[in-house]
C-alpha cells in the first residue's frame, strides 16, 4: 500500500500545482505556528517544501519529511536557490523515524491529512512534539473546494485499504479533536480560503487535474477501461468547478488552520 502511496504521489507533476497553486499555504502556517529562530522544527508530508522551506528561511532548524522522495528531491532543489538549509527526509507520517519530543514545532500543510490511518499518524505528531511545544496544521474540509473534489471522485476510485479514512476529515475540528484529545490544548481552528485564479475555465481545471495530481490521475487510471465512466467524471469535475466558480474562473479553496500545544 505505501508503495502505491508513493508512486500516486510521483505520477504526475505535483511540484508544479505545489508551485503555481498552494505556495501561499506555507508562510501562512509558519506565521500561525510562530515558527523563528532557535526552534526545532518538523514537517510532515511536506512535499516539495511549501513549509518547510519557509520556516528554514525564518531562522529555524528544519527537518522535511515525506513518504515520496522525488518530491522531497525538488523541494532540495529550490531550498538551494533560496539558499535554504534544511534536512530533507524520506519518512513516512505513521511511523517517523525521530525520536519522542524531538522538535519544538511540528507542522503538516496539506501533507500528513493523506496518511490513510488518521489515529496513528496523529499519534506521531504528538509523540515527535516535545511537551510544550506547537502542532500546526492546514488541511482541505470536507465541505470545500478540495474536500468536494474527493467527494465527486470517490464513486470512481478504487476501494481505499480496510480502516483507512479519507482526507478531508482531517479539515473538520471535531474529528481533530478526537485524534489529538487531551494531548493537546490550547487548540485554535480557523477557516480560510485560498483564492485561485489559475484557470480560466471550470474545464481548465479538470483537465489540469487530470495531468498533474496523482489522486486525480489514479482514479481516471482506475476507469481508464470504461469510457462512459471517463465521460461521466469528465462532466462530474466539470460541474464541480462550475459550482465553485466565484466568477471568470477564479475558486475559493477552502482550508481549516489548526494550532495546539503539546500537553506534558
């Protein structure tokens, strides 16, 4: 399964979505964790480093984390230009390779909410943390952009694995609550939204998906034999971006912003 994982994730060409859409997500989250100079900082399921590189940049000591190392490979890259030093490693959210209360902050920006099994990769950000220290998060909601996506998707998709639960859960603060407990508190949730004028077209979008994002690309593979199947999810994400639409193409991509302490 993780294998799977790992290839969804390399097909495709994330980087680019990372770069041209969600980019802005990760100096928000550096700022809502209060990421600076001196702090240990973990991110996990960091892709190409959309936060990671910018908490390195404002002075903490990074660790970037990720199941799929040819994103972590281009994430290096561009930290490079930036003159950006960090450890980039390849790890998998349910079972980190670092020891308890490691880092002062550990951060997730639209990564660790595609670890299949929510319970325990929440129970490794709490045990990397150190008691007192800070978990951020951004992650789609079921009811956005992002959450309505996978929604449309999934009548498509092949069966997820036994237990595995699906990703925009991790935007609902309840279902949050139930994985973080006591171990947590001060919790602050927000919801925002990203703003993204990339297409002109709600069938722009589509077929954007289709070539870049492995789940997109994963499921139309998965009906890759049954035209008429490919014709309804062509319509299906059509509409999608259709009913999103705030006007000339541009979208509201709604994401839930979390921050807690790690309780003693």
């Amino acid at each position: 399964m993780k294998q799977k994982h790992r290839a969804m994730w390399a097909s495709g060409d994330y980087p680019a979505l990372a770069a041209d859409i969600v980019s802005p997500l990760g100096p928000v989250l550096v700022t809502a964790a209060e990421i600076g100079p001196g702090q240990t900082v973990l991110d996990v399921g960091a892709g190409t480093g959309n936060a990671a590189v910018p908490a390195a940049l404002a002075g903490a000591t990074v660790t970037a984390s990720d199941l799929t190392p040819e994103l972590l490979a281009v994430g290096e890259r561009h930290a490079a230009t930036l003159d950006a030093k960090l450890n980039w490693v390849e790890a998998d959210a349910e079972a980190l390779p670092f020891d308890a209360g490691s880092f002062d902050t550990v951060i997730s920006c639209i990564g660790v909410m595609f670890a299949p099994f929510h319970e325990t990769a929440a129970a490794e950000l709490l045990r990397v943390c150190r008691p007192g220290g800070t978990i951020g998060l951004i992650n789609w909601t079921p009811e956005g952009f992002i959450g309505q996506m996978f929604a449309t998707m999934k009548p498509y998709a092949a069966p997820p694995p036994a237990g595995a639960q699906p990703p925009p859960r991790w935007g609902d603060p309840a279902h949050l609550e139930s994985l973080f407990g006591d171990g947590v508190s001060g919790v602050t949730v927000e919801r925002r939204h990203l703003r993204v004028t990339h297409f002109g077209t709600p069938e722009e979008f589509r077929d954007y998906f289709k070539s870049v994002y492995g789940p997109t690309i994963a499921v139309y593979r998965n009906i890759a034999g049954d035209p008429d199947r490919v014709a309804a999810l062509d319509a299906d994400l059509a509409a999608l971006g259709t009913r999103f639409d705030q006007g000339g193409g541009a979208l509201d991509w709604e994401y839930l912003l979390y921050t807690a302490t790690r309780t003693a």
